[in-house]
C-alpha cells in the first residue's frame, strides 16, 4: 500500500497498481497527517543510503519518527509486491522470498517513507522504509532501490506514535519470538 496526497493505492502482485476501496483493511500501517516541518531539495545524484543520508543531514534529531515524502524525475526505481497471503500467515521472510520485482527508469512520481529511530527496532524497521507511486498512479511498490537527482523532498517530524495492536483471538494467542 502506498499512501500519496490522501489517496492509497495497492500495488498488487501483477505490478499494476490500482486505487484501494475504503473498504480494505491491512494488518499493518505506519500512517500520519503530513504537514510538512522543512522542504529541500537534494541535488546531488544519490542511490537510497545516499538519499537517506542527505535527509538525516538535515534533521535536528534522529531519535523521533518522521513522514518524508520525495518528489521529482527519478532515474531508476526497483519496486517489489509481494503475493497475496492467507490465514495461516507466512513468516515475512518467506514472503518475501516470493517477491516480484519491477525496474522503473526515467519516471515522474512521489516516494513516501517514514524514518523510524533505532530504538524501535523490534517493532517497525529502524531507519528509512520507502514507498513509491508513479505520477499516474499506474505503478510503484515497496522500494528496493533508488537513483534520484535534483528531487524535492518535504519532512514531517513526528512525535506522536501511537501503537494499536489487534484486538483478536488469534493475536491473544500468537506465540511472541
């Protein structure tokens, strides 16, 4: 799922993404308003650890949350999806072990991502997580790799966090590693 100016798309197996009904629930989400605190643009030519290097550059703090959200022409972009899954659910390292990936070069569109601290690493990948849409909303995904130039970037610091976990038989149960 990737959430982009209030709209959330899915990018489904088949790469193609699509608008997501209301409808939909998902097991997981990290989710803000955004109302972005700070607005840059970085110029140099960065792959994904440069990307987030040159935003840590910029941030008074790395110990809190923040919304990100990059936009601009993107040289290339390898996105994943992953296959639908069903009860009983699968480690996500198996998940993943199944992944589709796509190769997107030369393409408009808007990377979203939270950076979480290091502290929280048990709960929610430390660092940044990032997501991306086309500027058609046609396709995006989770991002695997990223070669950008001269894209604007806009930072929500984000203080609140607020964890819900469900409220279900199944999760009651579930063994904890």
């Amino acid at each position: 799922m990737v959430v982009d100016r209030g709209t959330v798309f899915q990018v489904p197996f088949s790469g193609t993404a699509r608008v997501a009904p209301n409808s939909w629930e998902t097991p997981f989400a990290v989710v803000t308003f955004f109302d972005a605190d700070r607005r840059f643009t970085v110029t140099k030519r960065v792959d994904a650890s440069g990307l987030g290097a040159a935003i840590d550059r910029r941030l008074r703090t790395t110990n809190i949350f923040y919304a990100v959200r990059v936009t601009g022409r993107f040289r290339y972009l390898q996105t994943r999806s992953v296959p639908e899954q069903r009860t009983p659910y699968p480690p996500l390292s198996e998940v993943v072990a199944e992944q589709r990936t796509f190769d997107l070069r030369k393409v408009r569109g808007t990377l979203v991502g939270i950076r979480s601290p290091q502290y929280v690493g048990s709960l929610n990948v430390p660092g940044y997580h990032w997501h991306f849409i086309t500027r058609d909303g046609k396709a995006g995904g989770h991002v695997l790799a990223v070669d950008a130039q001269n894209v604007k970037v806009a930072v929500d610091a984000t203080r609140d966090w607020e964890l819900v976990p469900p409220d279900t038989k199944a999760f009651d149960r579930a063994a904890v590693p």
